[in-house]
C-alpha cells in the first residue's frame, strides 16, 4: 500500500511538472512569435527609413550637380529677366487670343447652334456701333457683297485662330492689313440676310468653328 501511495504521489508529481514545462514551453513560442512580429515591423520601418536617407541623398547629389554656377546677385539678375522675357512673351501670345468682346453693348440674340446650321454668335447692336478685333492679327478677307453676311471681313491671327465678322454697315480695313486687339475694324449693320442691326460673329481653330462664348471675357 505504502509503495502505491508513493508511486502514485511521484506520477502526480511528474504530471505537474510536465505540465508545467508544456505550459512554459507554449508562453515561450507564443512570446517568440509576437516578438518576431515585433522585430520584423520594426525591421520594415528600418527599411523604409534606411530608403528615404537614400533618396534624400541621391536628391541632394542630382541638385548639387545641376548647381553648375553658385548663387550670386549677377545669377539673380539673369533668373529675374529670364522670367521677365517670359512673362512678355505670355502677354504678347495673348494678344492673338480671339478672347476681346467685339461690341461694347449688344444683345445675344442668337448663340451658337451647328446642329442648325449657326456656327456663331449673333449680337444685337445699333447701326454704326463699333465693331472691333477680337485679338491682333492679319486681315485675311474683307467681301463687301456676301450672299449671307453681306459686308463680312474674317481675320487670321496666325496661331490657328480666325475670326469673322458679318452684316458690317461699315468696314475700315483692307485685306492684308495688320490690326491690334480691340482695334476698331467695323460698325454695325444690316447688309445680307439679316432681320435686324447685329453682328454675327464666329471663331475658327484651324479651320474648324468653335463656341465663341467659349473664349469671349465676360
């Protein structure tokens, strides 16, 4: 009896401490395993760090090379009329922008309708009210008998851009004479076909016609 009691107070000695070296044994993986979790983050983080340093340096080597001339006043002067030349020639580009309202007061009668056959804008005026360029440019055409617009002059403006203009009562330019934006061209008319004083006005980009209240300043 003695020894059963001592073989049975041994096996549950054992038990526990097997039990016990399991349990440590599974907080130790478990601990394992969430600091490996742990360190590889962190590894990506260092990673990701260790590449931006890299980046940042290889930026700073590109700008250092393309500095070929150090910053001086005589540099500066240079960058200011650069920039001056450029902002100069921007201005003048806009000067050939179909975008200046051709009449001063007027009345859209009628807006662009291509699926009607309208490819322009129709602005109701007084008869003899001036008339002017919409943007600089070359006279291309002046008709004084059109079956439509009757007295009608178109404009190049030598980027894509023409401009016409028609039922004119008057028209002071001739073909192949250069005028300025917001230049007086012609008055308002009546000539053609044409119900009332007005001017029918459209705008071109290489030959085809566009919205003109799309580009005219408001």
């Amino acid at each position: 009896m003695k020894h059963k009691g001592l073989i049975s107070f041994l096996v549950t000695i054992l038990i526990i401490v097997v039990a016990s070296y399991i349990g440590v044994s599974l907080y130790l993986i478990i601990n394992l395993s969430n600091e490996n979790d742990v360190l590889k983050q962190e590894k990506q983080g260092l990673v990701l760090k260790v590449k931006q340093l890299e980046d940042l340096i290889e930026s700073a080597k590109v700008a250092e090379e393309n500095m070929t001339q150090p910053i001086t006043s005589d540099n500066i002067h240079i960058k200011e009329k650069e920039l001056e030349e450029a902002t100069e020639e921007f201005i003048n580009a806009q000067q050939y922008i179909p975008n200046f309202m051709p009449l001063a007061e007027f009345i859209l009668t009628r807006p662009y309708m291509p699926k009607k056959n309208h490819y322009g804008i129709d602005l109701a005026g007084r008869i003899g009210e001036p008339i002017y360029a919409a943007a600089s440019g070359m006279i291309e055409s002046v008709e004084e008998g059109n079956e439509v617009y009757g007295k009608i002059l178109v404009i190049n403006h030598l980027n894509g851009y023409k401009t016409k203009y028609g039922h004119n009562s008057m028209i002071f330019i001739e073909e192949g004479d250069f005028v300025t934006k917001g230049q007086k061209v012609a008055e308002v008319g009546n000539t053609g076909i044409s119900s009332a004083p007005h001017l029918h006005f459209e705008i071109l980009y290489h030959d085809k016609n566009i919205d003109p209240e799309t580009k005219l300043k408001k």
